[in-house]
C-alpha cells in the first residue's frame, strides 16, 4: 500500500490547545502527504478529536500553525472548508428524510448541485435512494455518512471511527470504500480504535498520548521495529485471525435489510 503522491497536503506545526488550565494538545507537528491514509491513533482522551476538529476549524486552538493544500486556518478557515469533507455522526441525519432527500437537502447547504444518484452509487447504495436513513442497516448508514463528506468534491475528507460497531462483513465493504475514495485522488484522515484496521489500511499512523504524538510511521515499520527491540507478544501470533475464520465462514456479502 503506497501513497500516490509524495507532497505534503497537510502541515501541522507545534499545535497547542489549552481548555483552562489543562493543555489537551502539547504541541504537537506532523504532515500527511497528498494520497495518503492517514490515521490517527490513541487512548481515550489522547487529544486526537481535539486535533481534529482544529484542522476541521470547527474549533479553536491555542497557538501552532495549521495548513491544509496551501491554506491557513488563521487566514482562511472558509477556504479550508470548501476543500474538505468532514463526516457527520450518523445522529446528525434526518432519520425521516429518504437518501435523495437527504442529499438534496445538503446540496442546498454546500451549494451544490451533485446528481443523487451519482453520490449514491459511488458508496453503493444506489437501490436505497427512496428508503428513509432510518431504515437503513449500522453499515449502509455509515456508508451514507461518507457519501456527504464527498459531496463538495473535497480534497481531504475526515472520517472519526468510520467502523465502529459494525459486523466484520460491513467493516471490511468499509475499508473497500476507503480505499476507493483514496483511489480516486483524495487524501483520508481517520480515527479508529481498531488496530487491525489501522494495520490494514493506514499507509502511516500516528499515535497519540497525554496529548503529545509519541510514534508516527508505517504501520508495518513500527511492528518491525517493536520485534527488533526483543518484544515477545502475549499470545502466539498465527498466520490467520479468528476473524479470517469468521469471514471465511460466513463469506463477504453484506448482510443487510
Ligand atoms: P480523544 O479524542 O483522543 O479522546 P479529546 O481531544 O476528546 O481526546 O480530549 C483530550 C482531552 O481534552 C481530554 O482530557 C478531554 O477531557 C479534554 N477536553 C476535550 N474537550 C474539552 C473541553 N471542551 N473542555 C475541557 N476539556 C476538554
């Protein structure tokens, strides 16, 4: 898995946020190349959505530089925004809205004007343009929710825990789609707590703690470069996980209603 560009499209330096007395975010610098799954990883409370939504500019941050394709948030958070596509929780929908409604809807609030059925069909929902969000699966909504983020044509979408709660089957037609949106030029920032995702679909991770990013590299080079410091993992690791076997068992296909 490897990025397809090389230029940084995303310049992080020394950022800080303080809530009162507590500094959430401890100055902090990194880049994501223009391409890239980028993901970031951390504890409850390591500061990653903090970090997130500055770079979103739906909030403030105390001091640092923040510069996503050439543009700073300082000068220019309505420039940033017009370029990324930030995913809603699937709470902010309409539940009794149907999925062309729904899009419709958010054409007026970008000012856009993408065809329903063209967004639809690029997150395979298609056949769910009259059904109401409500009635769709975890998995299809969740689908749903990144079709929006792309609805502006952004550069750089942020998806925070695209998978989370969802059955093996749906994450992995998840992680399909993300590899697609990148395939199709436009940079991915993710939040998980699933390693395994990371492992699989991140072309670098930076972790995060106490609100500093203490590693940030390939995942594979950090495993590489865990078992040359002698590290002895708990359990045997075998060539296949359980989930292997559960997919192999019960198959791809998308169980949905
Ligand atoms: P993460 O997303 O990694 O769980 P957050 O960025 O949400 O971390 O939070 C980082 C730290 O900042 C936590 O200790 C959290 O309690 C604190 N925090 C987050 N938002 C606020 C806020 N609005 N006011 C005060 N403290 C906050």
């Amino acid at each position: 898995m490897t990025a397809t560009g090389n230029q940084e499209i995303i310049q992080v330096r020394n950022l800080v946020k303080r809530y009162g007395d507590f500094e959430a975010v401890r100055g902090i610098s990194f880049e994501v190349k223009e391409g890239e799954i980028f993901g970031l990883l951390g504890p409850n409370g390591a500061g990653k959505s903090t970090t997130l939504e500055i770079m979103e500019t739906l909030r403030s941050k105390t001091s640092g530089e923040v510069i996503i394709d050439g543009i700073s948030v300082d000068e220019n958070p309505q420039g940033i925004k017009r370029i990324i596509g930030v995913q809603l929780q699937t709470s902010g929908f309409y539940p009794g809205l149907t999925l062309t409604e729904s899009i419709r809807l958010f054409n007026g609030l970008y000012n856009t004007s993408v065809d329903p059925k063209e967004l639809l069909s690029r997150v395979n929902l298609e056949d769910k343009a009259r059904n109401r969000f409500r009635d769709l699966s975890g998995g299809q909504q969740q689908r749903f929710a990144i079709a929006i983020t792309l609805i502006n044509r952004p550069k750089v979408v942020f998806l925070d825990e695209p998978t989370t709660g969802l059955d093996p089957q749906a994450r992995r037609n998840l992680w399909e789609l993300i590899r697609d949106i990148r395939q199709q030029g436009t940079t991915v920032i993710l939040t998980t707590h699933y390693m395994d995702e990371a492992e699989v679909l991140c072309d670098r991770v930076a972790i995060m703690d106490g609100g500093r990013i203490i590693a940030i590299d390939p995942p594979a080079l950090m495993i590489d470069q865990l078992m040359a410091s002698g590290f002895t993992p708990e359990k045997e690791v075998r060539g296949a996980s359980l989930e292997d076997v559960f997919i192999r068992l019960t198959g791809h296909a998308l169980r949905e209603a």
